[in-house]
C-alpha cells in the first residue's frame, strides 16, 4: 500500500504502538490538566504564560469582573479542554464588554455564562468538573504579521522518547476564527526541523502557497529562536514522562517562546502538513537514538537527522 | 510480546466457543438455521368413563424418554382430580384418582415427543435372568412338544423365536398350541403363551405395547410386540410380520401384562389416542436433548431461565454482534459519531419501530430537539439544568409525536416512545456543541455517520440467522469477544483514512 509505504500513521496505529506503549496512562493528568502543566514548566524553568487566576466553583464567578478589571486582556481556557474547544481570547474591554479576537463583543453575563459552562464540564473529557483558567494573552511576535489573520500562531513540534521527530506552524484564518486548529480552518505548515524553515503549507486539507487572508507566502519562512523551541520541546517530554507527545508553544513578542500545552494523544494532521508520514522517522529513532542522553544531544541529533527521511 | 498474549487469549476464546457451537451442532442436533422442523408428535390419550358417586383411580400408562424418543412436554388434563406419576418396573404410569364422581367423566393426557435418529446401541444392561414357567402335567407336555418341534426347525435363539411364534400363530392344526391357549387365540394371550415357553428354556422375554408413531397420523390403537433377550440385549420381534428389531417408530409405554388404562370404580370405559405431527421448532426439541444428555449442563444454560427472563436475553444477546459491527464501522472504516455505543441503542429501538420510519422519527425528534436547545441556549442555563431541561422536551416531543401519528392513522409513530431518551438528549446536547463549535456540516456529518451505524447494526442484529445463531448458541459470544480482543490491537489504516492522507501517498 502506497500509504504505508510513505509511512503514513493512522489513528489505530498511533494508538495501538505508541501512545499505549510509549505514555503511562498514570503520566496522562500532567498533560491533561493545564494547571498541573504550567506547574510542571515553571519547576522546569520553561516559560509559560502567567497564570492571572484560577475559577473553581460557581460562586466565584461573581467576583469575576471585579477580578479582571486588573488586566485589559486575558485568555480563558479550560484547564481539561480538548482540541482547542472553550477558549476565549479576549483582547480588550469596550465599556462593560469585552471584545474578542475577532472583534465580537461579548457582554460580562455571556463570558460568566462561558465560565459557568466550563466549570460544569462542557468541554472537558467525559464531562468531569473543570475549572478555568485565567492567564495571561500571547502577543504573538511581528515577524508573524504577515501570514498570520488574528490570533496566535502557534508551533507544534512532535517528540518521540525526547527527539523532535516532526513539527509544524499552525496559522489561524478568518475561517478559524482566530483559532490555531487545523480542522477548525486554520492553516497548517511543515517545519523542516535541521533549518526552521517553512516548507508546505495546507488549508483545508488541501496544498496551499499563501495565506489566504493575508496573501502573503507561508512557504520557506523562518522560524525565529528555531534551536530554543526544539529544546522546550525535548525537555517538556523529560519532564513528563511522556514517550509520544505534542507540545505546543508560542513565540512572545516580548517573552520569547511560552509552552502552551502539551498533548498526549497529538493529532495526525501535522503528516499533512509536513507532506510526509510519521512512521519513517519514529522507526528511525527507536533503533538509533537510544544511546543519547543529554537534551541538546538529542536536539542536534533530530536537526541532523530528521530532515534526512523525507 | 504482547501481541502474541493476546493472539493466544483470543484464538483460545475462539476456538472455545466454536467448539461448544460445534458439539451442539453435530451431538446435540441444534439446528444452525431458524425454522428447522424435526421429528416432533403430539400424542393425545382421551379416557372416557361414567362414574357414579363412587371413589375413583384411573391407572394410565404414559410414555417415559427412550432410545428412540424423548418426551419434549407433557400435562394431565384433569379437572378435581388428584395426579401422580408411578415409575415401577421401567414402566411408567399417571394415576389419577378422586375421591366422588358423577356422570360422565373426561380425562386427558398430553405428549409431545419427538423421534430420535440415534444410531447408538443400548448400554449393556446387567444379567437377565429367567424362571421357568410353573407348567404342570398335560400343559407341560404340551409346551415341551412345541418347544421340542421348535427346536429342531431352529438354528439359534431367534429363529427359534420365530418358529415358535410361527407354530402359535397356526393353532388352529395344533392341538398341543390349543390347550395352551385354552381357546383365547387373542394375540395377547398368543404371546404370552410363547413367553412361557421360553422360559422353559430359560430364555428371557417380555410382552412390551406401544404406539406406532409414523407418518399415518391420527387414532390409533396400542399395539404389542415381544422381546427377547439375545446376547445381552432386549430384541424386538413383531410378531405380525416377524419383524426383528425395532423399527424406529415404536413408542414403547409399557412392559407386562395389562391394559393401556385400568379402571377403578368406574363403568363404560373408552380411550382414544390421537397422535399428530407438530411444527414445533426443532430448538426446544434440542434443548430437551440437551436436558437428558446433560442435566447439568442444560441446568445453567439459558434454556433453564424463565421464559420472561429469556426473552429480554434474546434482545440483549443480539448487542455483542451490534457492538461488533460498531468497532468495526469505527476502527476499520473511520465513521464518526455520536457517543461510542448511541448507535446500538438507537439500532435496538429500531427493533420496534422498523428501520424507515424509525430514522424518520428519530431525525424528526433530534431536529426538533435541536432547535429548542438552540434557544435555550440565548438563556444561559447551568449544564446540569440544561440537560434536565432538554431531557424534558425530548419527552413532551416523543408524546407529541405519537398523539399526532396516532390522530393521523400512523400505526409506527407511537413506537417513538422506545427510543432511549437519555441517549437522544445527549445527542442533541453534543450535536449542538459540535454544531457551534466545528459547524453545522461537521455536526450533521457526524449525526448522519451515527444513523448510518445505527442502521447498519439494526440490519446484522436483526438479520434472522444472526438473531437465531446468538439465541441458540449464546457460546458464540466468545468468539465475538476473540475477534474485538483482536480488534483492540488493530494498527492499519482506517478505509477514510485513505482518504484523509491521499495527498502523501501520490508521493
């Protein structure tokens, strides 16, 4: 099968020989819960976002306008959310309201409805109780100005026993509504991990050469602080425990690069992205990279090698 | 490592549960296919008598299982009277007695059997040991000359048998056959007479009756025959056609003397006795089988439940092979949809409504839900009462659904009411999420992925060989679960995932 030979991962494959082999089911809560996460980071000493406050139960919600008069922007997310569901960037205030990324207003009673939502599980995992989180907003930095419509771009890199096996640059669109998922519309584009370069981009599943909002290139573009990314990236999986995992992070224009979140089941879309199949270079890993230790070692490792199996 | 613990579970599993299908199938009999029909009769003893004001006891002799017969169900019509059943001598017999009749009185016995094709011979039985016949003076002589003529026109026991009965037969040329019978030539009394002589050669025999069950259906009368016993075993002679061995359709009810039915207390006795092939299905025949051969066994399987309890099994038996169907739908073909297990709960509501008009309804009932979820939403309710409160609609939607089909003559819209309701507001709740989250073709693309799998998996379970094959061989559970075990372990591509990569496998 042509599939196969272009080491395509499936779902059940990716199920089946990596993620139940290579991540603990009792490691899972570190990446599934947030909070624990950005814990876990500022221990390591990565950067993440600042954490403003944290809504645990109905009641605070009240207090909640009086709590974000403090800062002009902010980010609620759920601490258990899934594939990007339930996050609200809020980007300023306009009187009582507060607008969003893309410019829609939302009164206080909806964004406490929002909360409220979140709290009661809505977009957590099996609908258990969540809290929400209150941090700080990313300012994506400029040199993403021209390929990026709203929103932040953020930076998926794929980490396979502590080597960045592939990563990708995902750019939200006005379709994905300020969002950096790829099934909600955004556009996704493969990183070669020896340069940092873009390489091509996809759309809707489909092979694009400019942004479509902003018509600019998204091919061959350079990824600043390339080598600091891909070292937040092998370090998260020491920390976690984590064989298999996804880690997300966004380049501040004035903090650098923030983890995000990390992700024990990651999505298979970056193969689209990349144009190429995971298996290769998981495959490669397993029988030559052993031996390292160090994160830099394994860093310099996946920049020599990586980009090789194409 | 792993992979090769679970192949063994699996194949383990698997070939358990084939094997327990196959003994069932080859020793048992099950039929593999719905609507078999075997050998099964339906035998009816109608006794008739006047009684007057007297105590009463009827004495009937009743089947028992046999070689060639086992009994499926049996019951004893018998209005005020008192029943036992009397097991002596290998014979079997109901006695029904009441303390004051009056007038005519009607008594019933009722069988159903049903004919085996057992090939297998009899276990050995133990010694059978005989007395001679307590003959005396001309009698004795008598018998010792027919023996003796016997005899010498014979080569071992079973010719001699026959000429016996040949001889017996033709009392009207002998005298010494004359004085035995003490002019009675009824062939009871023939027969008895040749057992008695028998016995003078210490050769066992016995006066067995019996019904003919054969395609000749309905009155029949008992009929007799005598059995030798020849190199350890009771062989039947006919002695009509000087048949030897039984033929099968012998239904033997008791071993002796006497009548069918014996009287006490009563006058103007009549028995009828109607035998009539039945269309009963094979599978309680099997299960009888199964109840004699095994008892053990028969006692903790499904059979042995009551027939309430067997009856929602038979619905939930069916599930495995659905969840089967929706592994495969989602592992091997990729199809999305609501809730892993939604769509066997909406293809065992199908059961009841039939397949079209039940995706009619449940389209019906999920877009109205839909839309009253839509604005409750503008009211920013807490989930909890969210769901409470669409669980509500959800039902006054299905009542109103069925009062309006009902008004308008559509027998199957009042079925609405078995669809699970809980499964159906969770539908709607995640739909709507998906639909404000993703959009509205992602959420209808998933709705139409869940009734897709809902009817497919109503179309396997409900399949009639699928229904009867889990029914009848509930062991077959365990290799469903072998094929899921391995499943779990499947790591190729899913059918849409072709689809989803195309582009990197042009490469």
């Amino acid at each position: 099968m042509k599939l196969s030979q272009a080491g395509v991962m499936g779902i059940n494959r990716r199920n089946c020989d990596y993620i139940h082999i290579y991540n603990p089911r009792r490691d899972y809560p570190l990446v599934d819960d947030k909070l624990r996460t950005k814990q876990l980071a500022i221990n390591a000493g990565i950067a993440v976002p600042e954490l403003y406050g944290v809504i645990e139960i109905e009641h605070q919600i009240r207090e909640l306008p009086d709590f974000l008069k403090k800062y002009p922007d902010f980010v609620l997310k759920p601490a258990h959310g899934t594939g990007g569901e339930g996050i609200e960037v809020i980007v300023g205030k306009v009187k009582n309201a507060y607008k969003k990324a893309n410019g829609q207003l939302v009164s206080e009673e909806q964004l406490q409805h929002h909360v409220s939502n979140i709290l009661n599980g809505l977009f957590s995992l099996g609908g258990q109780e969540d809290k929400t989180i209150i941090e700080y907003r990313v300012k994506f930095d400029p040199v993403f100005d021209a390929i990026c419509f709203q929103g932040v771009p953020d930076i998926r890199i794929i980490v396979f026993l502590g080597f960045p096996v592939m990563a990708m640059i995902r750019l939200p669109t006005q379709m994905s509504g300020g969002k950096a998922n790829l099934h909600q519309g955004a556009l996704g584009a493969g990183i070669d991990l020896a340069t940092g370069r873009t390489l091509n981009a996809v759309w809707k599943n489909e092979i694009v050469f400019e942004h479509p909002d902003t018509h600019n290139p998204v091919q061959d573009f350079a990824i600043p602080r390339w080598e600091e990314l891909l070292m937040i990236a092998t370090r998260c999986s020491e920390q976690t425990g984590l064989g298999y995992l996804g880690v997300d992070i966004v380049l501040d224009r004035v903090k650098g690069p923030l983890l995000l979140e990390m992700n024990a089941r990651p999505g298979l879309s970056i193969q689209i992205a990349n144009h190429f199949g995971l298996i290769h270079r998981l495959e490669f890993i397993k029988t030559n990279g052993r031996l390292l230790g160090s994160a830099a070692d394994k860093v310099s490792f996946s920049r020599r090698y990586m980009s090789r199996i194409r | 490592m792993n992979n090769r613990h679970l192949y063994i579970l699996s194949a383990l599993l698997f070939l358990f549960g084939l094997g327990l299908f196959l003994y069932k199938v080859v020793f048992l009999g099950f039929p593999v296919t719905p609507g078999q029909e075997t050998n099964v009769w339906e035998i009816e003893v109608k006794v008739n008598f006047i009684a007057s004001d007297r105590p009463v006891k009827v004495y009937l002799y009743v089947p028992r299982n046999l070689r060639n017969f086992s009994i499926i169900n049996e019951n004893f019509i018998s209005r005020g009277y008192g029943t036992s059943i009397n097991t002596s001598d290998g014979n079997r017999q109901v006695v029904w007695s009441i303390r004051r009749a009056n007038g005519l009185q009607t008594l019933y016995y009722r069988a159903i059997v049903e004919k085996l094709e057992s090939k297998q011979s009899a276990t050995a039985l133990k010694e059978v040991k005989t007395e001679p016949y307590s003959y005396e003076g001309a009698d004795l002589e008598a018998a010792t000359a027919i023996l003796q003529e016997a005899r010498q026109k014979s080569a071992d026991t079973i010719s001699l048998v026959l000429q016996l009965i040949e001889l017996v037969k033709n009392y009207e040329t002998d005298d010494n056959v004359n004085l035995l019978l003490r002019g009675k030539p009824e062939q009871e009394n023939m027969l008895e007479t040749i057992i008695n002589i028998l016995s003078l050669e210490t050769i066992p025999a016995r006066l067995a009756h019996g019904l003919k069950v054969n395609e000749q259906f309905g009155k029949v009368q008992p009929v007799s025959w005598l059995e030798v016993y020849i190199d350890n075993q009771w062989v039947t002679i006919d002695p009509l056609t000087s048949q030897i061995g039984q033929t099968g359709d012998q239904l033997l009810l008791w071993l002796g003397t006497g009548r069918i039915v014996n009287l006490v207390g009563g006058q103007d006795l009549h028995v009828d006795i109607n035998v009539t092939q039945t269309g009963l299905e094979s599978i309680s025949a099997a299960s009888t089988r199964e109840k004699i051969l095994h008892p053990v066994i028969w006692k903790y399987s499904l059979n042995s439940l009551p027939l309430d309890t067997q009856r929602v099994y038979s619905v939930l038996l069916s599930v495995p092979v659905g969840v089967l169907i929706l592994v495969l739908l989602r592992n091997l073909i990729g199809i999305k949809t609501f809730g892993t297990f939604m769509p066997i709960l909406i293809a065992l509501a199908f059961r009841e409504t039939q397949l079209i008009s039940g995706l009619v309804l449940f389209s019906v009932l999920v877009a109205a839900g839909l839309t009253i979820r839509f604005y409750l939403e503008k009211l920013k309710l807490l989930l909890v009462p969210r769901l409470a409160a669409v669980l509500i609609i959800v039902i006054i939607l299905m009542l109103m659904l069925s009062i309006i089909s009902n008004q308008l003559g559509i027998e199957s819209g009042l079925s609405v009411a078995l669809f699970p309701m809980v499964i159906i507001t969770m539908t709607i709740e995640r739909m709507s999420i998906v639909w404000e989250e993703l959009g509205a073709h992602v959420a209808i693309y998933q709705g139409l992925g869940s009734l897709l799998a809902a009817s497919i998996a109503f179309l396997v379970m409900n399949f009639s060989l699928v229904h009867h094959l889990v029914n009848v061989f509930p062991e077959l559970l365990f290799m469903i679960l072998a094929f899921t075990l391995i499943f779990g372990r499947y790591s190729g591509y899913r059918l849409l995932e072709l689809r989803r990569f195309k582009s990197l496998a042009g490469k």
